[in-house]
C-alpha cells in the first residue's frame, strides 16, 4: 500500500468520524454548530499518518548452534519443525538461555520482536529433554495466561503448526497442547458450545476438551485470568493439579504482563500465589519459572531495576536487573555514497517488477552511472538491494526511522526538499514502497532475507472529552477546556431533541451569589450537584411549568432562578442583585442566564426548557462511550482494505 493510498484512507476514516461527531452533537444555534465543526477539524482530535518501521534486531545464534551448548542434540526433524536453522534476535537467545539456566524472565522488548519464540522455544527444549528421558507423560508443564482469548488463539495456531511440522518431517517428539477457556467445550456431546466445530477444526497435537484434558492434561496450558481462578476452586478440575500431577509444572508465563498494574495487578499477583499453594499441595517440591512478556513495560534501561521489582512482586518469585531481557537494535550504517531520484526509483521498480531473471540494461546502466559495479549474473532484487544500500536517501529514511515513527508529510518534507509538497509524498511513496519490496543484501548470510524497511502506518483518533465554549472575544466551541486569559471556558451539555446548549457546573457559594464552578458528580461527596444553565441570548419559546410546581420548586431548590454570569471570572449574581465581580458592569462581559438545577440525589435534568423533551437523560454532554465510533472506524476501515 502506497503513501498516497494510507493518505486516502486516513482521510476518508477521519472525515466519516468527524461526520458522526457532528450529526450525534447536534447545536441548534447556528454559531456554535459551525464552531464545533470547525473545532472538529483541529489537529488535537485527529493526527497521522504516521510512518514506523518494524525494528531489525541484533541477530544472535541459531537453535541448531544453541541447542548442543545446552545439552541438548535434537533429531533434525525436530529442528526443522522449529525451524533450526534461522537466527534468532539476540534478546531471544538470552531469554533462552536464561531460562533453560532456571532463571525467572522479564522480555520487555518491542511490539514485532518475536517474545513468544523467547519463552516457547525453551518450553519446547524442557518437552524434547524430557521425551529424551523418557519421563514425557500427560502433565501440564507450561501455563501460558493471557489478558484476551484473541492472543491464546494466535499462539493456538502457533502450537499447532510446530506439531503439524513435526508429524510431517517425521520427528519421534510429539506434544500436546488445549486452550482451556470459557467457550471449551465439556465434551464431544456438549452442543451449546459447538463440540462438532471444535472436533472439526482440531489441530495436530490439540485437545479440545476439557475431559480429555482433565483425564489426560496437556504438556502446554493456555487459558486466561477468570478461567484459572475457576480451575483452582472447581472439583471437577482438580486432575490438572491433585493426585502428583502438579509436579510436572515447570513454566508459568504471564504474556502482556503490564496490563496487571494497580487493582488488576493486585488481583493477579494473590491469584499467583494461589496457584504456588496449590502446586506444592499437588506434589511439586521446587519453585516454578516465571516469564512475563511486554512491550511497554520498559521505557529505557534506566527502568530495568523498577522492572525487576514489579515482577517479583507479582510473581512472587525473584528477579535480578540481569533478568530484565530487552531488545538491542542494529544501528543502520552511513554507508550512502550517492543521491537517487525519483527517476532513478522508478528505474529500480521497473526492474523488480520485470519478469526477468537478469538484471536489465536500465538497472546495470544506472548502477554505473553511480559507480557501482554488479557482480555477474547477480538476480534482480539482489542488484535493487544493492543499489538502495548505497543510496543517501534511502539510508536517511532508514536512519530516521530506526529512531521511531514520524509523520508522513515531515518526512517527505526532509527526505525530498528539492521536489514540491505533492511530489514529495509521491517520492516517499515510491520510495517506502520500494524499500519494503527488495530484501537487505546483508541477510542474505542468514538464510532468511529481511526487507530494507518494514513499514507500519498509524492513525491517531482522540476521543471527545467534552466540548466546552467561551464567549470572550467572540463566542466559539473548543474541545479543550484550557482557559485563557480573561475568558472563561463552561462545559456545555445539548438536548438530544433539539440541540439546545446549557452551561454545566455548580453555582457555589450559596444561591444567590458566587463563583460557578465545576460539576462535582461523586455522590459521596458532601458538596455533589450540578447545575445547568441555559443562556437567554435567544430564547423567546421557553416551555412554560405549571405553576404551582414551579413555585414549589423554586421554594425547595431555587429552580427556575435568573442569574447573570461573568464571562472572565465566573462569578455569578441572581438577578435583581448588584455585580459580584468588577466586570459586572460591563454588558460585553456578562451572560444572561435561567438556573435548571438537576433532579434531587441525581446529576441529570428531567426535561429540556427550551423543547420540554423528556426522555431518557434529554440533556447529555458532549462525551460518547466506545461503540459508536468504534464501529465507524472499523466499518469504514474495513471497507477501504484492499481486497
């Protein structure tokens, strides 16, 4: 996908959010509707594209190599399956080693950076060490928690492709694998949670029921938090613990382990301790490894010691700095000797996309031009590597984003300054296009080429936390409620009938003069209330209340009361009364307002003043919850997907 066709795209996702914004917030002064329009199109609500590469890691050993330094010399059926013979990232060897040295794990590196192959590869040499034994029987060896059954499925497939791999070359080692979750089924007559659908999309070395994992528990456990605290407490599951079988447990595996902070994490880390206390009740005489896996747990080396504290405190278990595993890039070297232009890329793309096995006359023409001699008989896309690896530019945009993600536009406005802004994003387009297409004529030595960039495009949609306005120097809607000097800003809350704008806060300081502050909606709190205000800059069709619940109203809770409201201070006067501030006397500087208290014990009002529209809660704030504007963005997102 091209720059321009992410461009587009962003495009088109922000207008449709934009467009639903606008319709679900409707003002019926005219004014403000067009502000809010305009505040919609800020680049506080919607910023990107924004263009990342994924990062090349430090390549470190391969299984083939590390496997004999720990002990181990599998058949090469075995290493095919785990693919043996691809290096690993440098972090990973580490975590393996690591952990097959029975240390507890910390794999805080990036999103991309393979930290699943740093905790399974090791669970799977514990399995091959065992099945060498002869000790490989049923038995949970490996608890694997996820927050989301989505990453248990992910890892699912995962397992049941290596066990797929190893039937087909033919490896003596087998192991078994179940995801045991909410939606397993009992068994294969178990109709309400589709049994036959489960049977039928089986996996090689998969259970997919929880008798046969009760009878026979599998060598790796996925589930999740909810479902091990029942597997804990429920009878029916105690053969995955009781009897000696807690002995083979070996492994527990926390993945995402930063979403257990503060509630949650305490949660966890009891839920933990609880399962360790089951574990020795059920025969296991050793500490079990923990591994917790993260991409934003760390922000630097400098939190690596904060890092380790957290984990021992959630497994219970220790955890040195040494222990923390983190991610070392490889640097991109300066290696450019020359400029290419778009011409020159075009060049190169032709050429990639050639059906030709040889390089052709244009691609070996420019690299003399630039000084580049091509080996013989050298294919087409090693060639393209080639040249792109001497490119200043290329190399530039490399280099900036190994630094981390940055807008599209500010890098095609560095990357191309010779060219005009449109012909820039199209050189960046061609450019990043052709970058991801032709693979690093450096990991050719490894076995697995590498593109030059990798890269990811990123779309950033702020949430509404409330539209707020401020009539000095002139009257408009922000989406921020920052203040500025002598101008107040009010939270505004619509009616869903008619759009009618109120001003949301609270009038302290007694009812009668005071500073309009903001809503305090804790009803615990000894001072909870709102007030709405409603403006009476146009209001000529007020719906009228009967009169005698009006008075009685008034009398009770001062509604219906007309205030004048300063637009610089926020200070407040029932009408009839002199200014509460030195702005008062200034008719620029004052809003006429009519107090519309909400409903007792409540934080709502019980119809709109201006419509009389009652329904449920008629006057809400510019605030919307996830669902709407979820499913805009996904629908139109997944409408705009190349087929």
């Amino acid at each position: 996908m091209s720059v321009h066709d992410v461009l587009n795209m962003c495009g088109t996702i922000a207008a449709r959010y934009r467009g639903y914004l606008e319709t679900t917030f409707y003002f019926r002064d005219p004014l403000l509707r067009q502000s809010f329009a305009k505040a919609l199109e800020s680049e506080d609500l919607i910023k990107g594209p924004y263009l990342e590469s994924t990062p090349v890691f430090t390549r470190g050993a391969t299984p083939r190599t590390l496997l004999p330094e720990l002990g181990l010399n599998p058949d090469d059926a075995f290493l095919r399956a785990i693919e043996g013979d691809r290096p690993l990232w440098r972090h990973q060897e580490e975590a393996i080693r690591r952990i097959a040295a029975g240390r507890n794990v910390v794999v805080a590196t990036g999103t991309g950076s393979g930290k699943t192959e740093s905790f399974l590869l090791p669970i799977l040499f514990h399995l091959y060490r065992e099945f060498m034994m002869g000790s490989l029987c049923p038995g949970v060896r490996a608890l694997i928690l996820y927050p989301m059954n989505a990453l248990s499925n992910d890892q699912r497939d995962r397992l049941g492709a290596i066990a797929r791999r190893l039937h087909e070359y033919g490896s003596p080692f087998q192991f078994t694998f179940g995801q045991y979750i909410g939606e397993t089924p009992d068994n294969a007559g178990d109709s309400r949670r589709n049994a036959q659908r489960y049977e039928r999309e089986r996996l090689p070395g998969e259970l997919v029921f929880r008798d046969q994992m009760r009878s026979t528990p599998p060598h790796i456990l996925l589930t999740n938090y909810s479902m091990l605290e029942y597997l804990l407490i429920r009878p029916g599951d105690s053969p995955l613990f009781d009897d000696g079988q807690s002995r083979w447990w070996t492994f527990l595996v926390l993945d995402e382990a930063h979403q257990y902070r503060g509630t949650r994490g305490m949660e966890m880390a009891m839920l933990v301790r609880r399962l360790k206390q089951r574990l020795r009740q059920g025969g296991r005489d050793s500490p079990i490894q923990c591994v917790a896996t993260s991409a934003t747990l760390l922000g630097g080396e400098a939190d690596r010691n904060g890092v380790a504290r957290f984990a021992s405190a959630l497994f219970d278990a220790p955890f040195s700095e040494e222990d923390v595993i983190v991610g070392e890039r490889e640097t991109i070297p300066d290696d450019g000797h020359y400029t290419l232009s778009r011409d020159d890329y075009q060049v190169v793309q032709a050429a990639v996309e050639s059906p030709e096995g040889s390089v052709s006359a244009h691609l070996r023409a420019l690299a003399d031009r630039r000084g580049l001699q091509l080996p013989a008989g050298i294919p087409v896309v090693q060639a393209a590597g080639h040249i792109l690896l001497s490119d200043k530019r290329a190399t530039r945009l490399r280099q900036m984003l190994s630094e981390g993600p940055a807008h599209v536009r500010t890098i095609a406005d560095q990357l191309f300054p010779e060219l005009s802004g449109s012909e820039r994003l199209a050189g960046l387009s061609e450019l990043v296009q052709l970058l991801a297409a032709v693979p690093d004529p450096l990991s050719y030595n490894t076995g697995t080429p590498t593109p030059l960039l990798a890269p990811r495009y990123h779309l950033y949609l702020r949430s509404l936390e409330g539209a707020f306005v401020r009539y000095l120097p002139r009257r408009e809607v922000t989406l921020n409620r920052r203040q500025q000097e002598d101008a107040a800003c009010f939270e505004l809350a619509l009616c869903r009938e008619c759009g009618q704008h109120y001003l949301v806060g609270k009038l302290g300081g007694g009812s009668r003069t005071g500073q309009f502050t903001e809503a305090i909606r804790d009803p615990g709190h000894s001072e909870f209330g709102v007030d709405f205000l409603l403006p009476l800059e146009d209001q000529t069709d007020l719906i009228e209340e009967d009169e005698a619940t009006e008075e009685a109203e008034d009398q009770a809770r001062d509604q219906g009361r007309t205030y004048y409201l300063c637009l610089r201070c926020r200070a407040y006067w029932r009408e009839g009364l002199p200014p509460a501030c030195e702005h008062g006397s200034d008719a620029g500087s004052i809003l006429r307002v009519i107090r519309q208290r909400a409903r007792e014990g409540q934080d709502s009002l019980p119809h709109c003043t201006a419509c009389g529209y009652r329904g449920p809660d008629p006057v809400k704030e510019v605030i919307h919850g996830a669902d709407g504007p979820n499913a805009v963005i996904a629908t139109t997102l997944f409408q705009l997907l190349p087929s």
